[in-house]
C-alpha cells in the first residue's frame, strides 16, 4: 500500500501548517511507516493511505514521488 505522510522537519518543532511537508511511502501498514521512517528525526502529524481515486490524484501531482526506504 502507498501512504502519504505529513510531518514537519524537525521532531521538536510544534505542528505550523506552513511548515508542512509530505512524502510518500510504500509499506504494508502505518506501523511499518513509522518503523521506517524512525531514524530520521521528523515529527509524523498524520499517516494517510492512498488508494483508488485518492491514489490516481496524488499521482497526477509534480509532488509525487514514491520514496525507497
């Protein structure tokens, strides 16, 4: 499955939604997500899974970019 992933740079840095980023992922479940993405020292706001029309929108974005980790 493909979940977006909305996170700010810093682990430590209070949630500003202008500071806002997201990255795309592929894993079997939120919880392999976040064990991948543990070392990185982000602050994970929201896990969202992307699926059918939701996936076929984000994927016509210049933003999207499946992410190998």
């Amino acid at each position: 499955m493909i979940f977006k992933v909305l996170y700010q740079d810093l682990a430590s840095e209070v949630p500003v939604r202008e500071n806002t980023h997201s990255l795309y992922i592929e894993a079997s479940n939120e919880r392999d997500v976040r064990f991948k993405l543990k070392d990185r020292g982000i602050n994970i706001e929201f896990i969202q899974t992307l699926a059918g029309e939701h996936l076929a929108y984000e994927q016509q974005s210049e933003d999207f970019s499946l992410e190998t980790v």
